[in-house]
C-alpha cells in the first residue's frame, strides 16, 4: 500500500506523485493534513480557508469517482 500525502498540489491530473502511486496497481491511501499553524497565520483568512476546504471537497470528489 502506498500513502499517498497531498500537501499543495491537490489536483489528480497532471500530478507526478499521484502517477507514481497509481503506476504499480498498489492499494493507494489518499490523506492531508491540516498544520495547526495554518489557522495560527496572520495572512490566513476565512476566504483562504474557505478556498481550501472547497479544494479539499473536490478532491475528495475526484478520488470517489475513481473508486476511492
């Protein structure tokens, strides 16, 4: 099994370490994880968390459709 750690790129296409992951047929564990400091950061406001979370819905959409 491969763990499969999104951390900024949180698209399926075109992403080089999702191809890796997927190329030997491996059960794949996609996960992310929220640093504490995020919420911590000054520049971080609710329209970037906001903006995250929505990212994160989509992907969580688009690893769905593909049997995750």
């Amino acid at each position: 099994m491969h763990i499969l750690w999104f951390r900024r790129d949180l698209g399926l296409s075109d992403n080089e370490i999702v191809a890796h992951s997927t190329a030997d047929n491996a059960k794949v564990l996609p996960c992310f994880i929220i640093a504490p400091w995020f919420y911590e950061q000054a520049e971080v406001g609710k329209a970037r968390v906001k903006f995250l979370f929505d990212s994160l819905e989509n992907l969580d959409s688009n690893l769905r459709e593909r049997g995750s």
